[in-house]
C-alpha cells in the first residue's frame, strides 16, 4: 500500500512540474485545442504550401499536424519533454517528418523571423508580451493566428467561433 502511495506521489509531483508549473510561467499550461478549433485555426490561417509556420507551445503537435497536412512546413515550440515526444511520435505516425517539427525549447527564445504564420493557444497574462515579440520579429504581412486569447492593442481581421487572425503591418 506504502508503495502505491509513493508512485501516486510521484506521478503527481511529475504531472504538476512538468504539465503545470513550468509551463505556467512561462505561457500557459497544456490544454489541447479541440479538433474542430484545430481545424478552424488551419482553414482561417490560409496556409499555402510554400509557406514555413510555428506553433507557439505546441503541445502534442496537433495545431502543427494540421498546419503541415495543409501543405505548410511546420514547427511547434514546447517546454514539456515529455509532450514534445508525444508530438514527435504523432508526427511519425501521421508519415509528416520533413514537414513537421518539435522543438524542445521556449519560443522566448526563438526567431520568428523566418515565419510566415503564428499559431498560438496560450494565457491571457502574456499576450501584451508576446505581441511586443511577434510586433518586433516578424515581417510586414505575417499573420497570426489566436485560439481564446487576443493581442491588446493589434486588432483582428477575422474573428470566428474564438479564433482570431492577425497580419503585421
């Protein structure tokens, strides 16, 4: 009993560190978009083949998925380990390696630069940060696309059933 005690500790210090705090403080905890907002993020993003797109925590790599089922070269960025293996070998499983890509590491810290389109489902609290971000590294005409939570000061082009694009001007 003493040892199912135990593993029930670990399990949850593991869940809360790695699902919960560190993620917390630095964009938002893991909460899937559903499929059918997933699907609506990529149809209001317009993706064309040529293009190259970052999800922004990406989690289990779906929104990045969908981006590159639609023809786009796709990135995710994601802290969690354990959900950036998770995406990796959702990938494999979707035959999208060459289009697809996780990487284990803060979009803080990334370039955005080379990006055509932004996906992001984060936390309310660093939208005004993030949009000083995308303001300042992407180029004129990139697009942005937001599941729940909007910029302060951009203003949407299209807003639909919680999903908001943006383009840089």
């Amino acid at each position: 009993m003493i040892g199912i005690l135990i593993l029930a500790a670990i399990i949850a210090a593991v869940y809360l560190i790695f699902y919960v705090f560190y993620p917390l403080g630095r964009g938002a905890i893991f909460e899937p978009s559903s499929p059918e907002k997933t699907r609506l993020m990529a149809e209001i993003a317009g993706v064309s083949p040529s293009e190259r797109t970052a999800d922004l925590g990406s989690g289990d790599g779906r929104v990045v998925i969908a981006l590159a089922q639609a023809g786009a070269e796709a990135h995710g960025y994601e802290v969690n380990p354990f959900l950036v293996l998770r995406a990796r070998r959702s990938i494999r499983r979707a035959g999208l390696e060459g289009r697809a890509f996780i990487h284990w590491g803060s979009f803080w810290r990334a370039d955005l630069s080379p990006f055509d389109l932004i996906t992001v489902f984060q936390v309310g609290f660093i939208m005004g940060r993030l949009e000083t971000k995308v303001k300042r590294e992407l180029r004129s005409g990139a697009r942005i696309v937001s599941h729940h939570w909007r910029f302060p000061a951009l203003a949407p082009e299209i807003a639909r059933n919680d999903i908001y694009l943006y383009r840089i001007g």
